[in-house]
C-alpha cells in the first residue's frame, strides 16, 4: 500500500512516516505543494496525507489540481492540519477530500487507524 505524505513540518514527517513503514505501507514525502503533485503522478499513492499550509502551493491548490486531473481525482485525500476553522474543514471536503482531522484534536494513531481503513475499502 503506497501513501503519500504532503507536510512541511519534518518532525510529523518522521513520526508519521515511521509509523505507517511500521505498519507496511511504503510511504513518500513531499515537503511542499508542488512536490506533491510530481510524487503524486510519479509515485501513485493509493491514499494522500495533506496538510494545508504548504510551502509553493497551498493544500488546497494541491487538492483542487488532483481533483482535476483524470489520473489523479480518484485517490483519496485525507486532510490533516493545524487549520480548524469551520470554513477551511467545509472547503476541503467540498473540493474531494475524504476526511479532514485537526492536528492537534487527533492522535496520530487516529490517523493512522483511519489511513488504514480508508485503504481496506
């Protein structure tokens, strides 16, 4: 199972990184928006980790480009941020993402628990 993980802060990057190898996920990092769109395209994942406040282009402009593009629209993307605000939850999902957890309101055992499920489906 390949995920992808879209996060510029390199300390989640390691963790969570870790603990999907861990679980036997073969996992990539983009630090930045437009990374993450050449890794999504050269790597395919079959799911996508992605923050919303990115170096280059935003999560949501990185959202709105995969959600665009034939090849890419239907891995799903599942949104983890430090943004909890109402407006930046309901953006993203109505844009394609799957899911949408607040860092700081989720262990990272939540996400990985729901990166699993998403990826049995």
């Amino acid at each position: 199972m390949k995920v992808l993980i879209v996060e510029d802060e390199k300390a989640l990057n390691l963790v969570v990184k870790e603990e999907l190898q861990s679980n036997k996920f073969d996992v990539r990092v983009a630090e930045d928006g437009e990374e993450a769109l050449k890794l999504a395209r050269s790597f395919n994942p079959e799911l996508i980790l992605l923050d919303l406040i990115l170096p280059k282009k935003s999560g949501l402009q990185v959202l709105e480009e995969l959600k665009a593009d034939d090849n890419l629209k239907k891995i799903p993307v599942i949104v983890l941020s430090n943004l909890a605000e109402d407006e930046n939850i309901k953006k993203a999902i109505s844009i394609g993402a799957e899911d949408y957890f607040v860092k700081t309101q989720h262990s990272i055992y939540e996400v990985i628990e729901k990166v699993q499920k998403y990826l049995k489906k």
